[in-house]
C-alpha cells in the first residue's frame, strides 16, 4: 500500500456505463481543501479529467444527499483523500459508504489517497479514529458498523500513501496519481467502445459516406461535433468505433480520432432558423494534432452556406510532435449561417492523433462597419 501501483474496480454488469466526471473528488475540507486537494484539483483539470468537488460543484438550494450521490454514480474514478480528521464526519464517512456500494453494484474504481495519516490507522480505526468513532458511537451508533466496514473494504484497495511515495514530496505523488488516472481512463474509454462495437442496432445504421452526401449524426453534447470522416469505412464497424470514442471523449470537450488518411470532417448542427436579418454569424474552429513531427499540419476549413457556395480558408499550420499538442484555431464571420463546416488536414501522416473542437457557430449583432468577407484573427 507504499505506492500506487495499480488501480481496482469490483466486477460489474456487462452493460457499458456512462459518466458525466471522469473523477468525483471525496476528501475532508478542513484538512485538506486548501493544500493537497486544491493542487491535485487543479492538476487533474489542466490534465482534461473533468473532476466533480463538491465544495464547488453544487449550486445554492440543490439537495446536497441526491446530488453526491447522483455524482458518484455518474463518475468513473473516486479519489478518497483520507486525513487525519476525516473520520470526524460523519458526512465524509456516509459518503465513503455510497463510493463503496458504487464500486460494488455498477464498476466505479475507487482510489483511495493516504494524506498525513497511516493506512493502518484507518483500517483498524486506530488513533484519531478511534477517537472520532468513539463519539460516533454515542451519537449515531446505528451508522457506525457501515462505516467500519466501509473503512475495511477501502483500505484493501491499492492507493498512494503520500509519506512513502517520491520521499513524501506531495507535488510528485500528484502527479503520479494524474499520470495513472489520465491512463486508466484511456483504457477504460477504450473498453467500453469496444462493447458499443458489437452492438448490432448501431453498425447496421452505418452507410457508406461521401464528401457531398454526409449522413449527419446528432449529438448530445452542446457545441461539440463528432468527426466523420467519409474515407475511414472499411468495414462500417471501424466507423461505428471512431463514432462511439468521439461520445465517450465528452469530457475532453471535443471529438477524438487517430488519422488513417488525411481528411476529416466536422459536421455542425442545422441552425438555419437562427438566421435573422442584422445578424452575423461567428465560426470558430480548433483543432489540436500530434504526430512524428515529419511533416507540416496545414489546417483548413470549408464552410458550406445556404447559397451553396464554399469559403476556404487556412486556420493554421504547424509542425505536430509526439511530445506535445499543437492547437490549431481560426474565427471566421459569416454574413449568414453555414449549413456544413469541413476541417480538412493536408501533410498530417498516418498514425497522427487528431483533437477537434467545434466548428462552434454563435449569432451575434454586426457592427455598422464590418467587412462580411471572411477573415482570421
């Protein structure tokens, strides 16, 4: 238990879950929520891992028991940041209890996170805790043999004991811990399209697609496009995978494909009933590639409007390493609303890993003096 060498999850139904977090954060605030917490936090958000905290996560007036608890279920990772104090709530230890039965009943993989205290003091309920649990058992004694048990079942979990990990150095266990939990997602994204894969309704739906005749799929997620790619079919089921990783990639906040050939394609929403006279329309494309670093990325983008007419116009160009991302963005303003935007690739070899955000279109008021020739910033 020195070290984080691993994570578990209990067996669960074969049905591919869902999740709104990739990361629900449970820790007791006194002890922790301005030092560790806050910077595993914030390293967990720079690293794209959508991270549910509840000290900020909840809004005024919600109710706070259905809402934790609607947030474990919908997550895919639990850190239990476990302190001194935390066994003085009971809050922290009712909400251990649910992480648990979520780990049991639906697969969540819990990570539990020794902060200042020893393992073993939480798993016999030495010490602090067996002070806090004291006082428990005149106040509530009918919640404590939960607790207990909860406590045992946690501490058997592999985790990061933060004393015996990187000689105590707490900027090195954290990022040890995003590192594991940056890789286990990928895994576990990965396993969970393989599953949505051989789902007979979905690939039976994939038809062949061309550059002018684009089969469009909706999405769930607000300003976010799934990429389709036309030349990617092999098989249909080789789509039907690209299509299920662009959902499960929802909390990166864009789609997601690996290049086989160079050109992909992002489909934006029908908005013709927006259009309004005195308006423009603003479109802003990102996309961001690795690769070997070989050849230049030039990025551009078709916009097909209502009259049918194409604009083409570079966004950027650089040069995609494995070692970094390279963002790649333009805005463009449009005298009317386009029906299709296309991002196209050119040099980018295959094997490249492709992150595009958008084509994002937003309606705003023109100034009196705006040239309506498409333009970049």
């Amino acid at each position: 238990m020195a070290s984080l060498t691993g994570t578990e999850t209990a067996s669960s139904s074969g049905a591919p879950r869902r999740w709104i977090y990739d990361v629900f954060l449970s820790f007791r605030g006194a002890d922790t929520r301005n030092n560790f917490v806050d910077h595993l936090y914030d390293a967990l958000i720079r690293r794209s891992v959508h991270t549910f905290k509840d000290d900020e996560q909840l809004e005024t007036g919600m109710s706070i028991p259905l809402e934790l608890l609607r947030a474990i279920q919908e997550s895919m990772f639990a850190i239990v940041v476990f302190s001194r104090n935390y066994a003085t709530s009971s809050w922290c230890l009712d909400e251990l209890v649910k992480i648990m039965e979520c780990r049991n009943l639906t697969g969540l993989t819990v990570i539990p996170v020794f902060y200042q205290v020893e393992p073993s003091v939480i798993r016999y309920q030495t010490g602090s805790f067996a002070d806090a649990f004291a006082k428990h058992e005149v106040r509530c004694k009918e919640k404590v043999p939960g607790w207990r048990k909860a406590l045992i079942e946690v501490t058997s979990i592999s985790g990061l004991d933060v004393s015996n990990t990187a000689n105590g150095r707490e900027s090195k266990c954290i990022e040890i811990l995003v590192d594991k939990i940056v890789q286990e997602k990928s895994h576990m994204v990965s396993s969970v399209v393989e599953q949505f894969v051989g789902a007979d309704s979905l690939v039976e739906n994939i038809q062949p697609l061309s550059l002018r005749k684009v089969k469009q799929f909706t999405s769930n997620i607000k300003d976010i496009n799934i990429i389709q790619n036309p030349e990617f079919l092999e098989d249909g089921k080789q789509w039907a995978r690209n299509l299920c990783r662009a959902e499960f990639s929802k909390s990166l906040g864009c789609a997601r494909t690996t290049n086989r050939v160079k050109y992909y394609s992002g489909i934006e929403q029908d908005i013709s009933a927006r259009v309004q006279k005195g308006l423009v329309y603003e479109l802003n494309a990102e996309v961001r590639v690795s690769g070997d670093g070989e050849d230049d990325v030039d990025a551009t983008i078709h916009i097909r409007r209502h009259n049918l007419s194409t604009s083409i116009g570079l966004v950027a160009r650089a040069l995609a390493t494995k070692k970094s991302w390279v963002k790649l963005e333009g805005k463009f303003l449009l005298p009317c609303a386009p029906l299709t935007a296309v991002i196209c690739l050119n040099g980018s070899p295959p094997g490249t890993d492709i992150f595009v955000r958008g084509p994002r279109v937003c309606a705003r008021q023109a100034p009196a003096d705006l040239d309506l020739q498409v333009r970049f910033d």
